[in-house]
C-alpha cells in the first residue's frame, strides 16, 4: 500500500470508529428515505419503480448540493458580519 492509500484508509478508518453510531444511523435514514421516495412517487404521481427509484436517488443529491452551496454562501455573510 502506498502511503497516499494508506494515509487515506487510516483516516477513513479513524472517522468510522469515532463515528459508527451516526454512520449506521445516517444510512438507515437514507434507506428509508429511499423507500418512502419510491413508495409516495408510485403512489401519488402514478409513475413506474424506476422513474421513482432514480428521482429518489437523484433529488436528494441536488438537494445536498444546494445545501453546500446555500450553507457556504451563508456562512460567507455571517463572516463579512463579523469582520465588521
């Protein structure tokens, strides 16, 4: 193993112990959310599994982009705010 790799997979490893508890949490929510995208598209747009399963997949993907964005535009004000 290199060191890049092995730096890498260290980290990843020290990250997944301190963290195991929101890690596990975090994919269960995101299966559920999965399900329940899949289950209300299907049920209310009337639209087939996997038009459902890739706009569940893909929407909370935009959403999670958004968010950075939005996040680091907001934090970019609040510190122009304290500089002041």
């Amino acid at each position: 193993m290199t060191e890049l790799t092995s730096g890498i997979f260290n980290a990843s490893k020290k990250i997944y112990d301190t963290n195991k508890g929101s890690i596990l949490r975090t994919v269960v929510y995101t299966i559920g959310h999965f399900v329940i995208a899949i289950t209300v598209l299907m049920l209310v747009a009337d639209v087939s599994f996997y038009i459902a399963l890739t706009d569940a997949i893909v929407e909370p993907l935009a959403n999670s982009v958004w968010y950075f964005v939005l996040d680091k535009f907001w934090a970019s004000k609040i510190s122009k705010k304290k500089k002041n």
